[in-house]
C-alpha cells in the first residue's frame, strides 16, 4: 500500500510565501503518513500566462536553483518522494514548463518538461514555453514506479499509453485549471474526471489529478483535485477548498484489472499508423 498526497493550494503574488505554505503543507502530508507528495503546476506563483506579457519570463529559475535544492533537502529529510512543478529558464529565450522528482533519499531522479503546449483565451502559454524535449520518462522511486505529465497532456490519451508502456504504476497530472472566459458559467470539471479516470481504466494504472484553488485575477480555480485506481474509482476527491487530499493505493490493483480487462495485450498496433499524420485525407 503507498500513500499519495496531493497539495491543492490557492497562489498569491509573492513566490517566497508561496514556498513557505507549500513547504508547510507538505511536513503536514509526511506527518500523515503520505509516501508520495505532488505539487499543482507552477506552484510558486499565480498562473501568470492569463495574459501575454514579456515580464512573465522573470518568474523563471535556472537548474538546479534555490527551489530544487530546498525540495531535494526537504525530500531527504522526510524520506517521501516529491513532484515540484516549476517555471525552468534553460537558457536565455528558452523556457520549459517542468517538473522535477526527487527520490526518498533527496536523489534528483530527473524532469519532466511539458510536451502539450495550450493557447487559448487566458491561458496563453504558447508565449512562455517551449513544448517539451525529454520524451515521457518514468521514474523508478523507492515508493513506486511514477509518470508525470502536466496540465494540457492530461486531455491526451496517447500520454497515458506511453507512461503505462513505459511501466508507470502512478500517473501524476500537476494542473492549473479553472474557468474558461469565452464560456462563462461553464465548468470543465465533469469533463476533466471522465477524461483522466479514462486514461486509468485504458491502462490499468493509478491517476491522481492536482489543481489550485482561488480566484487569481479574471480566472477562478476549481480545485477538485483527486485520486482513481485502474478501474476508474474515485478513491479521493477534494472540494473547492485548500487542502492537502490522501489516498491509499493498493498496487496490486493493476494486475487485476489487466488480468480482467486486456487492453494492452489486444493492441492492434500494426493499424494505428494514421495516429502519426497530423491529418488524415
């Protein structure tokens, strides 16, 4: 049994309290026993791409940073696997939207930079990152075997294939999520679970979605954040709220619902060709 925690947490202007709540919120996930603790995307401030403004790119850290070394030294002193999604300066012009892993003994184990780059009324981050270079790595940690994609990959099955091909046990989603300004009165967040609890019965693997909470400027965050096992149930759902959401994952949950339900083993993979064609005419 392994248990995740996932930090849903409101965002304010500056990035140093920003830090201090978060590292508080996760001695209080290790105190309840979490083996694995994931942060929502671009933690350490407000979701800045709500508009295109070259002032943005000053948010961002050069690797390692003060950031990493304090999580890796908070991960060795806890001896909990931790997932930082920060803003990554890899070199002047270039930035990824990146998180890292550290292992239980405070080991970098490496990155994840985002691969799915959205734009769209308010979320313009077409304008800040780059799409990601490094593939869809798993990470073999003392607690489990572990994928992260973030935000916008999340809607992608062919992410969650990948990971799962790859021998992720846990896909981790760190998500910056709320109202859509063209729709307003609309919630994505029906949407948002069906697709993600999807990907888990797809592949037979353990989901855990993390999103902030709280109004940052035109944009309201719904929160939400929760965890679903192979078959698609929801084990843990948080509300609206700040919170820190726990769930116990049986890994053995996996085996069983790929000995019932044999998605990977009936692959047709010979027939898929039209999946690599932007279009197909």
């Amino acid at each position: 049994m392994s248990r995740v925690a996932l930090l849903q947490l409101s965002a304010g202007d500056d990035a140093a309290l920003n830090l201090t709540k978060t590292e508080k919120r996760i001695r209080e996930a290790a105190s309840k026993g979490a083996a694995i603790v994931c942060l929502q995307e671009l933690f350490q401030s407000r979701y800045f791409p709500q508009r295109v403004d070259v002032r943005g790119y000053a948010l961002a850290e050069a690797l390692p940073s003060k950031t990493s070394e304090r999580m890796a030294a908070l991960a060795a002193e806890l001896g909990i696997v931790l997932i930082v999604p920060v803003f990554e300066e890899a070199q002047p012009g270039v930035y990824f939207n990146t998180a890292l892993v550290f292992d239980a003994d405070g080991r970098a184990l490496g990155k994840y930079r985002k691969t799915h780059i959205p734009d769209g009324p308010q979320y313009h981050e077409k304008f800040y990152f780059t799409p990601g270079n490094l593939g869809y790595p798993v990470f073999r940690t003392r607690h489990g075997v572990i994928g992260v994609g973030i935000c916008w990959d999340q809607w992608f099955p062919e992410v969650a294939r990948v990971f799962a091909l790859e021998g992720a046990e846990i896909l981790f989603y760190p998500s910056a999520i709320g109202s859509e300004p063209d729709r307003p009165g609309y919630s994505s967040a029906e949407a948002w679970r069906t697709v993600i609890r999807s990907h888990a019965i797809a592949n037979g693997i353990f989901v855990a979605a993390v999103n902030r909470v709280g109004v940052e400027d035109e944009m309201t965050f719904y929160g939400e954040s929760f965890v679903a096992d192979p078959f698609g149930e929801v084990l843990a759902r948080a509300g609206s709220e700040e919170e820190v959401l726990l769930a116990d994952l049986d890994l053995g949950r996996i085996r069983e619902l790929r000995e019932l339900l044999h998605f990977l083993r009936d692959r047709r993979i010979d027939t898929y060709r039209p999946l690599l064609e932007r279009i197909v005419e």
